[in-house]
C-alpha cells in the first residue's frame, strides 16, 4: 500500500436533473433509501461545501434528495 497524504471524497449520485435547486441534500452510504433525482444545482453546492467541511474525508457518500 502507498503512504499517501493526500485526501479525497468521490460524490456519487444517479439521477442528475435541470431542476430548480431544493436546497436539501441527503446522504447515504448505501444504508438508508433515497431518492436518486437530484438537482445540477445541488450536486454542485454539495461538492463545493466538501472543500471545507472534512465529515466525508476518505469516504464515497451517494447524494439524492
């Protein structure tokens, strides 16, 4: 395994849609259901957030609403 400093999250969501944005983000790691469409808006205010916020470091949430 390589020593590796570097830190990661991979966003993954399904379902991307031309809609209005909702504002309201769920996250799921595959144990919980969600919906899969999600707004283009909200995918990208999600991923903007995960330059600061350090909850998902190393990990691979599944966005939805």
């Amino acid at each position: 395994m390589v020593n590796s400093s570097l830190q990661w999250t991979v966003v993954r969501f399904m379902a991307p849609k031309d809609t209005a944005p909702s504002g309201e983000v769920k996250v799921s790691f595959g144990e919980r259901k969600i919906k899969f469409n999600i707004s283009r808006a909200d995918i990208a205010s999600f991923m903007v957030a995960q330059i600061e916020n350090k909850e998902y470091i190393d990990r691979m949430p599944i966005i939805g609403s």
